[in-house]
C-alpha cells in the first residue's frame, strides 16, 4: 500500500494524536514529539520575522554594513534556562531562541532584536562581556531599543510617563542580566555598574535614530 493511501495518513493521524495526548507512547516519546514541534515553530517564525519584520530587517542590514553577516544558520532554536528569552555568543557569533518560553509573537521579535543589538555591539565596539561596565552598556541599549520594555497603554497617557516607565524598566532589566554575569559578585554591584553607565548608553541609540 502506498504512502499517500487513506490508511496511512490515518497511520500518521493516530500518532501524531497519540504523540499530542501521550496516550499510548511513553512519556519520553512525547516530550520528544513536543520538543520538536516547538522547535519547528520557532524556526519558522524565526525566518519569517527575518523575511518580514522591519525592525529584524532593519538589524540585519546594519549588521551587515558592519561587517557582521546574520544568517538563519547562526540563530538557534534550542531549549534553555526558563530565566532567559535568548542570549549571544560572541565567540559564535550565534544567537539562541528559547523555544517554548515565547508569550506571543511579539516577545520572540524583541527577543531577536535585543540578541542583535548586543551582536551589533560585539561587531562594532568589541565588547569585552567580562567587563561588567561593557555589559551593563551592551544590556542598557538592548533593553531600552528591542522594544523589551514598550507599553502602549504608557504612551496613552503621555511621552513624560512613558519615558519614566521605559527608564525604570531598562535599569532593571539590565540590573538582572548584568547580576548574571560571573564576574559579576552580588546584586549591589550590579545596580551600581548599570547606575554609573546609565545615561551615557541609555542615549546612545545607535543604528536606530531613536528610540522607536
């Protein structure tokens, strides 16, 4: 009997039920089946946000211009840290996507543009990522430009709250990542590295001409 007869696709339905229910398949297979389709779907919005998201696009070209080409190869579907949305290795010059942490489209799309920002970064500046000052600088533009920490409803109310609320968003989240690197001795220390950087990065927005 072929492949494309009425029984096997029924074959394929009736595991692919049994993979999605864990009825009849060990515990194993179906985290495994579960594993791969949420890698799968990270990996298709991954290449559909570099075909068609301006702000990934609009990455992607500046990286480029600086040297630093981005292909699809290079950012990695994988599951990690339930902490942590993606993160950069510099040495790689790769970018991981944690699958299956991702509340909507949206957050992927921040994620991928805060991971390019810091490559952005290690291509033009050579960041030193032991360097807890670097990081901080590195963590500051990527939180305040990848969109981590827009609200629309902030902007209802006006440009001077919203900019407060960004600000205040920023420094912690780059409070956190930078308390996360281990040169990095306690949280004290990293709230004062982020506090003694935080205007001169927080203004610096580049490539973007602002923040958008």
């Amino acid at each position: 009997m072929s492949s494309s007869s009425p029984a096997s696709s029924f074959e394929r339905w009736r595991r692919k039920a049994m993979l999605i229910t864990g009825l009849g398949v060990t515990e194993d297979e179906r985290l495994e089946y579960l594993m791969e389709q949420s890698r799968l779907s990270c990996e298709e919005k991954k290449l559909r946000f570099m075909e068609r998201s301006p702000s990934v696009v609009f990455m992607l070209q500046h990286l480029r211009a600086a040297g630093c080409e981005l292909p699809p190869s290079n950012i990695i579907c994988a599951p990690c840290d339930k902490r942590s949305a993606g993160g950069f290795n510099p040495e790689q010059g790769a970018i991981v996507l944690c699958q299956g942490v991702f509340f909507g489209d949206a957050h992927m799309e921040n994620t991928m543009v805060h991971e390019m920002i810091h490559m952005f970064d290690q291509c033009r500046f050579k960041v030193d990522w032991m360097n807890l000052r670097h990081h901080a600088c590195s963590e500051i533009r990527a939180n305040s430009l990848s969109g981590d920490c827009r609200f629309s409803r902030e902007l209802r109310i006006g440009s001077l709250a919203f900019t407060k609320h960004h600000q205040d968003c920023v420094r912690r989240r780059a409070i956190t990542s930078v308390s996360r690197n281990v040169m990095c001795p306690d949280q004290a220390t990293a709230e004062k590295v982020v506090n003694e950087v935080f205007e001169s990065c927080f203004k610096d927005t580049r490539p973007f001409d602002e923040i958008y």
